[in-house]
C-alpha cells in the first residue's frame, strides 16, 4: 500500500499557510495583526443583493438542489454583463456555465480536459491553482513568463518548438494575481493568433476584471474576433461585488471547454444554493454603484499604500489594476528570501503579507500585498514596518513621515 496518495504526492508543500498559521495563532494570543494576506474583501455585497437572497431563502421551494451548470437566469445575466461591457455576444445556453468561484471552475476544467503526462503552459508565478488545478491531474507544468512583455511570445515559441510531448493548453490571467500586471486587446490578438497557430486552448482568468485603475479598463480575451474558437474565460463575483464567501463565478467562451466542464461538474455537485445565485442576478442586473464604488475604494487604498510604504522606506511598485501590490523585498532583506522576510514581518511587525515564492520560484524576492485593510490600518502598518526596519538597521525616513 503507497504510503502517499498520487495526487497528494504532486502537490509540495503549500509555504503560504505557513504563514497564514503564523497569523491564526498570533491572532489566537490576543494579538493585533494588520491582515493584508489573503485577498479577502472587507466589505459587504449591496443591500439589494443580501435582500434578493433573504427573500428567496423565505419560499419554501428554494431549498432543494439547484443546477449545477446554473439556473438560466443567472446565466443569461452574466451573458448580458458580456454584451455591456465587451461588446462579446455569447449565448447563455451554449457558452456560459455558473461555478461554484472561479478556483473551482479551473480545477474541474482541468480534470475535464487534461490526461496524465498533457503539457500546460502556465505563468510563473501565479495564482497557484492556474498550475496546481492540472499537476494535480497528472500534468505536466512547463513555465512561461508571468509578465507579457516580447519575453512573453519568445517563452511560447521555444516551448511549442521544444516540449514533447506539445503543450496542448494556455493559462493566464491579467489583470494578473499576484503580479497586478494588465495587458491591452493587441496581446490578446496576438494570444488568440498563436493558439491557433499552434492547436492551443487558452484558458484566461479575468477575475479582477472590475478592479482596474486610471481609467483604462481591462479587455476580455473574447473581445478578439474568433477567439471563441480556442478560448475560455473565468470570471467571479467575488472582489466585484465584495461576494467572495458566497462562491460564485462563471466560464464563458468556447462551446467545447463549457460542455466539457459543464459535464464534469454535473457528476461533482448540484450548483451554488438557489437564492444565492439568485441573489448574483440581483447584482449583476441590479444597480451598479458597488463596482465603481469599490474601484475608487481599492485605488484610495492603492495610493495610501505605496505613499506610505515609500515614506517607511520600502519602496513599492503603484500597481494598475487588482487588489494586490507586487512588492520587491526591501534590498537590504532581501538575502531573507519571501518566506522568511514574511514571518519576521508578521512576528516583529504584526503585518501579514503573502511570499511571494508560494507563487511559484519565479515569486521569489517579492511579498504580494492585498488591500483589503482601510487606510488608517495601512498607516498604522507603513508605521510598524517602519520600526521593524529600523531595527534591522534599515536606514529609512523620519519615524514621523510614515504616518
């Protein structure tokens, strides 16, 4: 009898919760720690919205199963928010599927599509189920650049000209988490033109497609003419509408890859509770304040942020889009490593932040920051990481200037 399970045995160990343990047991000893971690919103969904859910929860009928690719009307929604937003038609029959967050929706692609020893090309770093969802099916992860730079198109040619056997998919996700880097309609074009090129699917995550920056929206990958023909687009509810507990996302795009997860799911589970998607089509067509509303939220705490981080002395990247920064360790730390310089930054600082190597090696030297603190308590944590880097001797600005 194997000691170890096979899929357990192709995940390692995940250094995040490391940190996050660190955190729940300071937490546990009364301590105040500054949680910017876990990208976990802070607020809540609209009042219409949690209305939308007590009032179906009250019909008696609402309590069975629901459907697992999603209830019509919850579908037709999101294929109304495509045509509002993108200009995309899609059709909520053929082409839009209901998951249960987007993390679900990609791990249950992934076993639809992927058999043991398929190459899959995927950002380093990122989001860790972009790579884990298809290792943990037997895949074989070859790694591209997370930023989409020339790099980016040079990393896909070598692998399609080098890789036995070929890569038979494509992951990315811009705006991207955890680096926040967005890409314009051009990169897409150039994606969907390769895919084709080269038999790739694309499977893109547009999950911060709301949290953007400087008044320049980010594209879908579905806006390209023909790019239904190869591509899969992840969407979620979650940091829009400050819904993330309640599990909701969506996969439009490609009739082949909905059918594909849509029948893997019908095997897995019976849909999100009824009034809960309900409730997401409440929000979806319902007022749309909340979106703008967080945006400008997110973009305040983005700037409070990295001003106040500078005047610590640690100088961070502004980012674009997202609700993460991508930091670089303070060069006088950065011999720490990711992993270390965040429990020494949760110990002495009682900061958390992400490392950045749980992102993948190519994580390693940064710390991803997620904004779901207010602005007081990013000030007080520029202030506590001012006083840890003075203890390192870390020479930084006057103590006075990172409040």
């Amino acid at each position: 009898m194997s000691e170890e399970f096979y899929r357990i045995r192709r995940l390692p160990p995940y250094v995040i919760a490391e940190v996050n343990a660190m955190r729940a047991a300071a937490r546990a000893r009364g301590e105040d720690i500054i949680d910017l971690g876990m990208g976990n919103p802070d607020l809540p969904p609209p009042a219409h919205v949690i209305d939308k859910l007590a009032e179906v929860a009250r019909k008696p009928d609402a309590h069975g199963y629901s459907q697992s690719k999603g209830i019509p009307g919850l579908r037709k929604a999101q294929a109304g928010y495509y045509a509002r937003r993108f200009g995309v038609d899609v059709d909520p029959e053929t082409e839009v599927v209901v998951t249960m967050g987007s993390k679900e929706g990609l791990a249950n692609l992934a076993q639809a599509i992927t058999a043991p020893g398929d190459v899959v090309l995927a950002p380093n770093p990122s989001y860790p189920i972009h790579t884990f969802g298809f290792s943990i099916v037997g895949a074989t992860i070859r790694s591209i650049p997370a930023s989409p730079g020339p790099g980016f198109f040079e990393s896909l040619e070598r692998a399609m000209k080098f890789t036995a056997p070929k890569p038979t998919v494509l992951v990315m996700g811009y705006p991207s988490n955890p680096t926040a880097e967005v890409v314009d309609l051009d990169f897409y074009r150039q994606v969907v033109a390769f895919a084709k090129e080269h038999g790739l699917w694309v499977i893109s995550d547009l999950a911060y497609s709301e949290i953007y920056f400087d008044g320049v929206p980010t594209p879908s990958i579905l806006q390209v003419p023909g790019a239904k023909d190869v591509a899969i687009e992840f969407t979620s509810m979650s940091k829009t509408y400050s819904m993330a507990g309640w599990r909701i996302g969506f996969a439009v795009g490609n009739k082949k890859l909905i059918a594909a997860l849509t029948r893997v799911k019908s095997y897995l589970d019976y849909g999100a509770f009824t009034p809960v998607q309900a409730a997401a089509v409440a929000a979806i067509n319902g007022p749309q304040d909340i979106v703008e509303a967080n945006r400008q939220l997110y973009k305040a705490r983005r700037d409070v942020l990295i001003e106040s981080f500078a005047r610590a002395g640690w100088e961070i990247p502004s980012p674009r889009a997202s609700m993460f920064a991508w930091a670089p360790l303070p060069p006088a730390l950065a011999h720490m490593g990711s992993l270390e310089f965040s429990k020494q930054l949760l110990t002495h600082a009682k900061v958390a932040v992400a490392p950045g190597v749980g992102y993948g090696e190519e994580g390693e030297g940064y710390v991803r920051i997620a904004l779901v603190e207010n602005e007081q308590r990013l000030r007080q944590a520029a202030r506590n990481v001012k006083a840890y880097l003075k203890s390192m001797g870390v020479n930084t600005p006057d103590l006075k200037a990172a409040g």
